[in-house]
C-alpha cells in the first residue's frame, strides 16, 4: 500500500460497487475490494463485517426518516407524515443518483444482496412506525402508514434510479409526492 489517503470507508464502497458490477458479487473477494480501494484487507474488515455489508453501511436512512416523520407538521395525517420521512430519506441519496442506480442493479442482480436490502426496508419501516407512535398515531394506524410509505419509497425509488423514464429528470423527493398521489388514487 501507498502514502494514506483520506476516506477510506467510501473509496471501499465505491470500489465494491465497481467490481460488483464489472465482475458480479461471487466473484469478488473482499481482498479485491481492499486492493482496488487501496487498502489492506484487515482495514476492510475494521470497516466491514464482511462484502455484503459493503454496500448497505454509512448511510442512516432510517434514522433521517423517523427524524422526518417527527419533523412534520404537527397537522399531518399519520400518511402525510410518514411520507415527510421518506422525502428525509431520500434528501440523503439526492446527489449519489449514479451511484444509486448502479447500486440498484448490482443488488437487483445479487439474491445475497436482494435479501439484505430487504432488511433494510424493514429497518426504514421499523423506524417510520416508531416515530409515528411517538407522535401519539395509534394501531394499526401507524403499521399501515408506515408500510405504505416505505412502499412508495422503494417504488419511488426504483423511477427515479431508471434513467429511461422522464421521472429520472425530477428529484427523489418529487418522485415520491408522485407515487404516494398514485397509490392515493387507487383507494
């Protein structure tokens, strides 16, 4: 290894996403991650319990939206509010589009990464429903609200990350004003 170079948690992110999707997940080692990265693999591991992990740690989504759905009007329906978090959420991946994208589709094309980020999901609605009881929202009001609104989250997401539809060209947070006014129309 070289002279010390600053950041290196996200020069391991950004090099597993690399060699994830040029190489697929099996293929690639954690030592492959820590030698593209330009670290050693014991710096790796003091990162990263292990290569699936590479690509969900860092980012507090869900602690960003059980703070939005705290944050929201006190007005709000419990709906209202629960998509407040998810804009929180989403405030978080506005500048990293590209690599939310490529990130989709390496996890897409991974079922040990389809099951993790699974988990993930259910962490964001763990965290919405939380917050929402905080704000005094009752049974099963607050389940409900927060299952709908990781939904419209994650299908949300999935517009905006696809650059061949014109829904790519709005912010996340739009995207999802747009998704929770369909899922609305279909009650």
């Amino acid at each position: 290894m070289g002279r010390w170079e600053p950041d290196a948690r996200g020069r391991m992110q950004r090099a597993a996403l690399e060699l994830f999707a040029e190489r697929g997940y099996e293929q690639t080692s954690a030592g492959d991650i820590a030698e593209r990265a330009g670290v050693t693999e014991r710096t790796f591991f003091r990162h990263f319990p292990d290569k699936r992990e590479v690509l969900f740690a860092g980012t507090p989504m869900d602690e960003a939206m059980h703070d939005g759905v705290l944050a929201a009007p006190e007005h709000a329906t419990p709906h209202e509010a629960a998509l407040a978090g998810m804009c929180a959420g989403a405030a978080l991946l506005e500048e990293r589009r590209d690599y939310a994208a490529l990130r989709a589709r390496v996890v897409e094309a991974t079922p040990p990464l389809r099951e993790r980020e699974l988990l993930k999901s259910a962490a964001m609605t763990a965290a919405t429903y939380r917050a929402l009881r905080t704000r005094g929202v009752s049974e099963p009001v607050a389940d409900l609200a927060a299952h709908s609104a990781v939904t419209v989250f994650r299908v949300g997401f999935l517009r905006w990350v696809d650059a061949r539809n014109d829904a790519a060209q709005q912010s996340f947070a739009d995207i999802i004003t747009a998704t929770a006014a369909e899922l609305r129309a279909l009650m």
